[in-house]
C-alpha cells in the first residue's frame, strides 16, 4: 500500500502497489486484505510508518519498507512509472507561496506597505487549504503545461496562450 499522493504514486511506485493516500488509511482499513501482511510505502518512509501507528489497533499484519520508493529504485529493482518524473502539486506550491511572500514582504519595504496584503491573502489561502482540503493554488499550477499528461487536451474553458 503506497501512501503518497495519486501524482506521486504515478510518477514510480512499486509493483503490485496500490495507492491509499495518507489522508485516506484511516477511513479505508476495510480494503486491507484480512490475515494477509500489507508492506506501507512512500517515497523515504516517515509517512509510511505514520500510516503504521494509524493501524496499531487493526489487528492487521502491517510491514514498513525501510528506505520506502527511492531505496527500493536505488537498489534496483523494478518500479512502474505511469507518467513523466515531476514535482507533486504539494511540492509546487511551497516554493510559490513563499516566493510570494518574499515579494511582498520586498515591495512592502521598497514600495508601499500596502503590499503586506499580499503575504496576508498567501498565508489566509494556506490556511484555507489546510481546513478545507481544496487549495486554489495547486488547482491553478495542475492546469500548467507541464502538470499535465503529455497529449492531454486542455482544461475546457481556459484558452490557449497565443502570441
């Protein structure tokens, strides 16, 4: 059971996974297999052994892979890769909002404090995201080019860049 996200699942997981997201392992313990052992993996293994101590009570025979994804690839053997190597969605949005903080913080400084508004609606969209689970952020970064599979047609309603 790989307990990363879907876009980090399909970049290379194991074979034979299947993807239960973090979020999801509480609520779906019934999919386990019952008396059959479960190997928890992700990328390096801290959310692998986190899905563990959220199954301590189960009764389910439950098994970590050390080292999770990247050692098992490092040591060579085979991994699926459904779609090209990219940053998750989660991994695109740190770096933008606090790029976006710095900014405002910058012109706040340089220009007008008026600006501070802008680290404020960042920081209130974080927490927003984090109570809601729907981050307007990361919607708009997966329509990108490059977050989308190769050949896909685009987000119906959204035109094209022309020049």
């Amino acid at each position: 059971m790989d307990v990363r996200s879907a876009s980090e699942f399909a970049t290379a997981h194991l074979p034979g996974a299947v993807n239960i997201p973090l979020e999801q392992v509480e609520r779906r313990t019934a999919d386990l297999e019952e008396g059959a052992p479960v190997v928890l993996v992700c990328q390096f293994g801290s959310r692998a052994r986190m899905a563990n101590a959220l199954h301590a009570g189960s009764g389910k025979d439950l098994v970590v892979l050390e080292g999770g994804t990247a050692a098992w690839l490092r040591a060579g053997y085979p991994g699926v890769h459904t779609t090209a190597a990219r940053w998750a969605l989660e991994r695109q949005v740190r770096p933008l909002a606090v790029l976006l903080v710095v900014v405002g913080v910058l012109l706040a400084v340089a220009v007008s404090c008026c600006w501070l508004l802008l680290p404020g609606f960042v920081g209130c969209g974080l927490v927003f995201a984090g109570c809601s689970g729907f981050c307007p952020m990361g919607e708009g970064l997966a329509r990108l080019p490059w977050n989308r599979p190769r050949g896909a047609k685009p987000v119906a309603g959204l035109q094209p860049f022309q020049k």
